[in-house]
C-alpha cells in the first residue's frame, strides 16, 4: 500500500475594500482600469441598470483605457437560473475571455449572485466586482462572497463562495429605486442595527426623515455601517459554519413567508413580518424586554414597513421554516434578540410558542 498526503494547508488573503460614496459611478471606469492591467470586463447588468447606468459607464471607459462588453439579461428573479447562467458562460466564452479578464456585476442582488456565480465558475473563477445598485444589495448581498442561482423552487440551492475584487457603492443610483424596492432594503438595514449595534438603532430612530429622503450624508453612513457590520461576521465565519448565522435573525419566518406568498412580496417585506414575529417569540421566551420590543415595532412602522394582515396558516409556516428536517426530528433554529445591539441563538423554542406569535403576528403585523 502507497498512501501519497497532498498537502493543501493554505493561507489566502482574499481581502478587499468596499467603498461608499455619492457619486461613484462617474468614475467607476477609472476605479475599474485601476484593478486588473489590461483585462477586459464583461458588464454583467438587467435591462434596467443597463439603460440607467451603462452609458456613463461606456462613454468614460475608452479614455480610463478600460474594454467592456455588455452582458445583459432580464429583470427578475427569473434570471438567477442555470439557464440563464449557461449563457453567460457561453457569451463569456464566444468573447474569447480568460482569466485576466474580470466580471463586473453592475445591478441589484439578483445580478450581483448571478454574475458573482459565473464569475466563479467561469475556467474555474474570473475576478468579479460588485457594483451593487439597489439598497438591498448595497447593505448586504454584494457583501461576504455568497453567490449562487436558484433551481425551480429551491432559491440559492447551487453556488459558491466567491468573495469579490473590490466593492463600489455610489448611494446616488438609489435615487432612480422604486420606493418598495428601498423599503425593502430598509428592512435589512433594521436587521443590521438590531443583531449588532444599538448606537446605529438610535440614529436610523433620529435619522429617519433624512434617510427616507436619500439625504446622501445620511445614506453613506447607513450603508457604511451595515457594510462594516456584515464585513466583521464574516470575518469570523466566511463559510457560514456558526457567528454567520446571526445575519439570518428575521430569515426563519421571513422566508417561510417568502415561500409561502409564492415571491408576491418583496424579501425585506417579509424579513419585517419575520424581525416582528422573532422578537416577539424572544419576549415571550423573556429574553427581549417589552421596551425594546416597542423600540422595533415603531421603527418598523416608521419606515413604512407596516404590513397588512395576511391571510396566512401559521401550521404551513412552521411547515416551511421546518424544511426538509422535520423529518429528520430536526428543530427550528432561532436567533433572538436579547436587546438592541445583541442576540442569541436558540433551537428549543416550544412549537405552541411559535404558532400563538403567528396567529397575533400575521392578523395584526
Ligand atoms: N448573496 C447574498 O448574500 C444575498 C443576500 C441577500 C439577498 N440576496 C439575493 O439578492 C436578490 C434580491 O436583490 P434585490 O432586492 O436587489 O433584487 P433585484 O436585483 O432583482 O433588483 C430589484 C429590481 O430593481 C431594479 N433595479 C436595480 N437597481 C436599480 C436602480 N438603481 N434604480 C431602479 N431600479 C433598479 C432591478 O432591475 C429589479 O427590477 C435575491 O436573489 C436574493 O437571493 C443575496
Ligand atoms: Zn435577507
């Protein structure tokens, strides 16, 4: 016998920098030729940021001596498909592209995973960076090298980890963002503040006539902070093998209602209903004071993430935050907060427990 050790021990610096600024995409050309020496980048964007902030992007790039080709594909959560994603890698590949070249994911999260992905794949990883142009995507999703594209009904379920080059964050683009699309993003912005820094809840409380305004002082240092948050969780845990989780506060309600309103409502929208349901069951349990709780909820209302009722069965819910381990005997896992500024994670919350907090959630959120 022959046992031959291939010895893999390694020690990577895959760091890099976000940048936020109001105003960045007038020279995100520059910014880009800067990067990677005479590669190209294969603009990966949706129709819509297509129209709204390629051209600039095109007519700076000949004189930043930066080479772009386009790659556009429909809005929707419909695109972050393999299908989608097998033509990327074809147009990559008709293009005659290589691995000096590099991606640009210029969008919101669904381009921002779909081309994150490609990248990644792509002859076994091109460098991608993210450009990320909705306020969901600014505050988390261009953050932490998650990327991935979904298979019918089963959202995220083939991806990478593929941390990108650099991050560009120009909070003017939020200004063409249609008002449901930025509450959405609000509601990750709460999330931020309530898992990991009461000072920030205190200023989203203060703040919150000039951040629903895009006051750009005001947004730069929302997404700043929500940016710093993720970047130290990650740092932590990049591979999500336990601290990462913390970021899922609000996700284990909020995408059981996410699967059950078949995508009707945006994910922000049902993260809120989620944070309200979560905190709840904490102040239930007796780990989340009653004050506090008060606190969320008219933070919550404040920004417009009051939601109607919604004609729900709190038993399917529990179905789906169940997943596939119920069968297994598996629990629900739960991050609770204990205050604003801090959580814990629990998977012994009694079922009953969770069934009464939806009932009163979902007929009064
Ligand atoms: N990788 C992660 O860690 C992570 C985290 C959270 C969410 N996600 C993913 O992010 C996706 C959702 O992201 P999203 O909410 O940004 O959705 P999205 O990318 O679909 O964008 C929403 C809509 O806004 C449009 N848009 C984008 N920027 C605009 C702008 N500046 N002005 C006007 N319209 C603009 C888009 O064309 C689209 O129609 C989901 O696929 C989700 O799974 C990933
Ligand atoms: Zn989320």
């Amino acid at each position: 016998m022959r046992r031959i050790r291939v010895s893999l021990r390694k020690e990577v610096d895959a760091s890099y920098d976000i940048v936020v600024e109001a105003g960045l995409m007038d020279r995100l050309a520059k910014e880009l030729s800067g990067l990677v020496s005479g590669g190209r980048c294969a603009v990966v964007c949706d129709f819509t940021t297509r129209e709204l902030f390629v051209p600039a992007l095109l007519d700076r790039a000949e004189d930043a001596g930066l080479s772009c080709d386009v790659l556009d594909v429909p809005p929707g959560e419909a695109s972050k498909s393999l299908a989608v994603f097998e033509g990327l890698l074809g147009r990559l590949r008709d293009l005659r592209y290589t691995r000096k070249d590099f991606v640009l994911a210029l969008g919101g999260g669904m381009v921002g995973d779909l081309a994150g992905f490609t990248a990644g794949c792509y002859m076994r990883g091109l460098p991608v960076v993210q450009a990320p142009t909705t306020l969901l995507s600014q505050v988390d999703s261009s953050v932490g090298g998650k990327v991935a594209v979904n298979l019918p009904g089963a959202k995220n379920y083939v991806g990478l980890f593929h941390q990108p080059k650099k991050v560009l964050i120009d909070v003017r683009t939020l200004q063409s963002l249609p008002r449901r699309e930025l509450l959405s993003g609000l509601a990750e912005v709460i999330k931020h503040a309530v898992i990991a820094d009461a000072g920030f809840f205190e200023f989203l409380e203060q703040g919150r006539e000039a951040l629903l305004t895009l006051d750009e002082e005001a947004v730069v240092r929302t997404v700043a902070t929500c940016c710093a948050i993720k970047a130290g969780i990650v740092e932590r845990d990049e591979r999500e093998a336990g601290p990462r989780m913390v970021l899922n506060y609000g996700h284990t309600i909020g995408h059981a209602i996410e699967d059950a309103a078949g995508y009707a409502l945006t994910h922000g929208e049902c993260v809120a209903y989620g944070m309200r349901a979560e905190a709840r069951i904490a102040n239930a349990l007796g780990l989340f004071p009653e004050s506090d709780l008060a606190r969320q909820e008219r933070l919550l209302d404040g920004y417009g993430l009051a939601l109607d009722p919604l004609d729900m069965d709190p038993e399917r819910l529990i179905d789906l935050a169940h997943g596939d381990k119920k069968n297994a005997g598996g629990r629900i896992t739960f991050i609770l907060p204990t205050a604003i500024g801090q959580t814990t994670r629990r998977d012994d919350v009694p079922l009953d427990l969770v069934r009464e907090v939806l009932e009163a959630t979902l007929a009064r959120a």
